[in-house]
C-alpha cells in the first residue's frame, strides 16, 4: 500500500488533466486567500508601517551581511526548527505537523503531474513520501488535539468543543486521515467504501485549501518575515518601541520601580508560572 500510487489507479475513473486542474486551482486558493487575508487584516500595511517605524528609531544601521546572518539565522531557528516553541512537547508537534504536510503536498503534486496513470510508474520513494508525509501530519496533529491545545490542557475543554480557529487544523487532520484510509481501502479493492473515503478526502482538502481567508493557513508566509523584522529590530536597537532590557547593575534601572520591596530583587524571579502545568481548571 505504502509504495502504490494511489493517484495512477484513480485515473481509471478521472482523467489525470482533471486531477491536475484541481491541485492548480487548490494553489490559487491558498495564493489568493493569503492575499485577501493580508488585505482584510491590513498585516502587509501595519508591518511595512511599523519596519519604517523602527528605521527611525534606530540607534545604528545594519549592514547587508549583518541581515544575511539574521536571515539564515531566522530559517535555522523560526522556520526550520520552530525555535519559538518553549514547550518541546508543542515544537516536536508542530514540527511533526509541517514537516509531513510539506511531504504530502510535494509528493501529491510530483505524482498527480508526472505519475498520473499506471503506464507512468512512479519511483517507490515518492508513495512512501506521501504516505509517510499523511502519518506524520496524523501523528503531530492529534498528539496537539488530544493533548497540547491550551483549551484542552489548560481551560479544561473538552477535546470536541470546536471554534472558527480550528478550522485549520480539523481541516488538514481530516484530509490527511481521509487520504490514508482511502489509500489504504484502494489498495485492499474494497468497492463503495474507496469511493466514500475518495470523496471525504476531496471535501476535507477542497476546505482546507479553500478557507484561508478565516483559517490560520496563512500565519505560515507571515511567520517568518515577522520574525526577520523582530531580528532586525533588536540588532539596529530600535527594539520594536521597546525599552532597553533592565540591567540590574545599574541604579537607574534598579531604582525604576516604584515598589521600594523590588529594587533589591534580582532579575531572575525564578520559573514562576512555568514551574508546572497550569491544570487548575
């Protein structure tokens, strides 16, 4: 099962340019929601706003090799390994999440458009990638449902309470779940069941490509520019509008509080809040 191309033997019944429209109209779903997203929330207008903000703040410019460093330095940490997480449990999550969904959507696309039909044989390596990709989204996605969301975990929710900012993730778990048990009732030639599942698979991914404009799909292509502009604030001293961080060798900022029990306390409170799980619902 794993090593079939479940797309070569749906074209029998749907003709591979058909299949291909669809994944190029799902593409200008996400391109066109993203757009829309950008311009309902005014995002592109408040961050170029605010990156001409903090140019007239700055204390000293940063070079063009300073900014390459903090751009590699964002993809090696923001993007590529989800540094932002402090909850290791939530950043192997996510990582699980992004890692499988960029397998199953390239190796979707490389079969549906160079292995559309039995004739065309793909390579192993690419079912195994898309199935792989599929379990790995699983994987990720319902070890955060069941047991990371803050809702859940924290505020007591149960797991089946919905609202509008799960429509991404019901979404991409339902298409990856549909996918697999279709992939899986193909392979076993299960007639009326493999079609149910084709057809759920359809639907799942027709709504998660579809509602970008009130789903957190496009919080990805934000992501990283915003963590680059957060880098960048810092090294040019601007720091967002921020004050500098309080250093409590210096008698100006020790003597900022108004609390005379504070001036004395050390920067460092300890864990605090994250000494343990907040499960006192």
């Amino acid at each position: 099962m794993i090593t079939t191309n479940p797309f070569s033997e749906l074209s029998e019944f749907i003709a591979p340019l058909t299949m291909q429209i669809y994944v190029i109209l799902m593409v200008l779903m996400v391109v066109g929601g993203t757009i829309l997203d950008t311009v309902h929330k005014k995002s592109a207008k408040y961050f170029f706003e605010n990156s001409k903000k903090a140019q007239k703040n700055a204390k000293h410019s940063v070079s063009s090799g300073e900014k390459a460093s903090l751009a590699l330095k964002t993809v090696a940490n923001e993007v590529l390994t989800s540094g932002e997480f402090s909850n290791v449990q939530r950043r192997i999550s996510h990582l699980f999440i992004m890692y499988g969904f960029i397998f199953f959507v390239v190796a979707t696309a490389i079969l549906i458009f160079a292995y559309p039909t039995p004739a065309t044989p793909a390579p192993t390596a690419l079912p195994l990638l898309w199935h792989l990709g599929a379990l790995m989204v699983c994987f990720g996605g319902y070890w955060f449902w069941f047991f990371i969301r803050v809702d859940v975990s924290a505020e007591g929710y149960p797991w089946y309470r919905l609202s509008r900012a799960d429509l991404f993730i019901v979404s991409l778990l339902a298409t990856t779940t549909f996918a697999l048990i279709w992939s899986a009732l193909q392979a076993a030639s299960v007639a009326g069941w493999e079609t149910l599942f084709f057809v759920l698979f359809i639907t799942a991914s027709t709504v998660l490509f579809s509602t970008v404009l009130w789903s957190k799909f496009a919080h990805m292509f934000f992501k990283p520019a915003a963590a680059f502009q957060k880098r960048v604030t810092k090294a040019d001293g601007s720091r967002e509008n921020l004050p500098e961080l309080a250093d409590r060798n210096n008698p100006a900022d020790r003597d900022r509080h108004s609390m005379e029990l504070l001036k004395d306390a050390p920067m460092d409170m300890g864990l605090g809040i994250k000494r343990e799980a907040p499960r006192h619902y």
